[in-house]
C-alpha cells in the first residue's frame, strides 16, 4: 500500500497532472459510455479537421474567413454527392454481383477439394476433405442466413444513413463556421490552470493533423492506384476491390494482410492457375510495398511513428470495444495516449534510471 501512496504522492501531487488526468478519464469515459451515439458528430470533427487545413490556406492568401469556409464547403458537399449518386450505387452494385456469384464459388471450391485426394493421397484423406466440405456447406448456410438477416435490417440501415447525410453536412459547416466561437465556450469551461493539458493538447494536434491528412492523400493514392491496376489487369469488381484496398490502409498492417486474401479468391475464381493470377497477386504486393516503404514515409514523416506492437495493440483494443469504428480511430486514440506519455511530467530521478 505504501508504494502505491508513494507513486501518487510523486506523479499527481502537481495540480497540472490532476488536471490533465481528469480530462483523460472523462474523454475515455465519454468514449466508452457514448462513443456509439455520437459516431456522426466524431466523424463530422474529423472531416472539419481535414477541411480546417484547406481554409486556413485559403485565409493565408488572402481570403476572408466566411468566404474561405463557404468555398471549402461548397467542394466537400459536391465531393460527397459524387460519392452518394456516382461512387455508392458503383459499389453496392459490385457488391451485389460478388455475393451472387458466392454460390458459383462455393462450388468451385468444392470440385477443387474433392481433387485433392487423388493429386496428393498421401497427404489428404478423403474422411478429412469430406469434413472440410461439410464445414464449408454449414459455413455457406450460416452466410446465406446472416445475408437475408441483413436485407431485412437494411431498412433500418437506410433511415440511419439519411440522417447521417443530412446530419454530418450540417455538423461540418457549423464546426467550420464557429471554430472560434466553439472553442472559446469550451475554455471558459476549463480551469485556468491548464497549461500542461494545454502543452500536451498542441502536441498532440500536430500529430493527428499530419496524421488525418496523411491518410486522406494516401487512401486516395492506393485507391486509384489499385483500381487502374486492377482494370487493366481485367479483374472483376476492381472498383470494390480497389476501395477496399484503399480503406484498408486506416489499419496498418492487418488492412493488407487481410485484403489478400478477397483479391487472391476473385483472381482465382476468374483466371484459375494461371499467369494472370500471378501478375495481379504480384502488382497487389507491388502496391502494399510501395505504401509501405515510399508513400507512408513521405506522407507521415512528421508523425510520430509507433511500435507495430502499439499498432496492432491498439486495433485489437479498441476494435474490441467499438468494433468497426474503434478500429477506426485505434490509430488517432494511439497517437493520443503516445502524446500524453511523452509529454507527462518525470522525476528527476526517472530519468536518471532512464
């Protein structure tokens, strides 16, 4: 017990600390509690943060700041009716043609695997492949179930997207607009005695500004890249594919490691053994490696880098907490909690046994 008084006498006897730890456990707190209630108003932060950048540029060369805001806005909503009227019916049309030919598959992985004991008997039995087809048939049922599961709940899904669309336009113009008027009710809120949290807060929004724009430019760059790939190559449903290899790159990683294995099974099912296989599965890693050892390093060379460990960590953590949307924000929430580390006060003492 006294060493666990001994450690809170040394790191929260400075008010600033105090003050700094209350604002953490009620940020998690409110995460945690109503993280999922407030999905379009976080997204709608996030995109304003993004198009924050590109009004204070337009203000640098002179613009008033209603007039940069009013021309930001006026692109990000045509850009998102592109993406509601062209992009989305492009995608959900894939989407449904994919899963249509799942059955076609499934079939075809079937013949494969009936093959397999006569190619390699020594290997594989009949009793363990037919297993494997009985695994497969009540994998195939369980997918058939979940899917009309989905089309019955989709009218609840549509109702939350449109109000999503109307919401988030609203949310990110008036966060642009008022900027300065929101921040100033939050501070007189705050207690004056900050300056720590203050520190640790410009720290910290370096880093999610960098890390914010980064991603947007390289979602965008893997996406067209792959998808230009993919349609000369003559893969089926390259625009899916490359979207979600493009989204794919928000988990470092894991996004890659998984987006293999849908773009090796369409290669597979269209082109069969073949070179043709082999080239796009090459131009696929091609890509992932490009990313990964030339487009991140200039995209993100401000940001600070962490740990693969803190990555996956982080993914694994918050995924499990909010699933989609956690996995979504496991790197911001890292880079966070990386800020206040580095930035939290140390003993003179910790850091000579440092």
């Amino acid at each position: 017990m006294s060493v666990i008084k001994e450690w809170f006498r040394r790191y929260f006897s400075d008010p600033q600390v105090v003050i700094l730890a209350v604002f953490l456990v009620t940020g998690i707190a409110t995460f945690l509690f109503a993280g999922r209630h407030l999905v379009p108003v976080i997204a709608s932060l996030i995109i304003a943060y993004l198009l924050e950048g590109v009004t204070q540029s337009l203000q640098r060369i002179g613009a008033p700041r209603m007039l940069a805001v009013g021309t930001v806005f006026a692109i990000f909503f045509l850009v998102l009716l592109a993406l509601l009227f062209w992009l989305l019916p492009v995608l959900t049309r894939q989407a449904t043609q994919l899963l249509q030919e799942v059955p076609d598959m499934l079939s075809a992985s079937q013949t494969l695997i009936l093959s397999l004991p006569e190619k390699y008997p020594t290997i594989f039995s009949e009793v363990e492949i037919e297993n494997v087809l009985n695994q497969i048939r009540r994998e195939a049922g369980s997918f058939t179930d979940k899917m009309l599961r989905q089309t019955l709940s989709s009218v609840i899904g549509i109702i939350t997207l449109v109000v999503y669309i109307v919401l988030m336009p609203l949310l990110v113009f008036f966060f642009l607009k008022d900027k300065a008027l929101i921040i100033g009710w939050i501070r007189q809120h705050l207690p004056k005695e900050r300056g720590l949290a203050s520190r640790v807060w410009q720290g910290v929004d370096v880093q999610l500004g960098n890390f914010i724009r980064g991603k947007f430019w390289e979602i965008l760059m893997i996406w067209g890249t792959s998808y230009l790939t993919f349609m000369l190559m003559g893969l089926n449903f390259s625009l899916l594919l490359a979207f979600l290899v493009g989204v794919s790159v928000l988990v470092p990683y894991i996004g890659a490691a998984v987006m293999t294995f849908p773009v090796a099974l369409v290669a597979y099912f269209q082109f069969g053994w073949t070179g043709d296989l082999a080239w796009i599965i090459s131009a696929y890693l091609i890509i992932q490696v490009l990313d990964g050892n030339v487009l991140v390093p200039i995209l993100f060379s401000e940001v600070v880098n962490l740990h693969p460990i803190a990555i996956i960590v982080a993914v694994l953590f918050f995924g499990g907490v909010w699933g989609f949307w956690g996995v979504f924000f496991a790197i911001p929430l890292a880079i966070l909690f990386h800020g206040v580390l580095n930035a939290w006060p140390k003993r003179p003492d910790d850091v000579d046994a440092v």
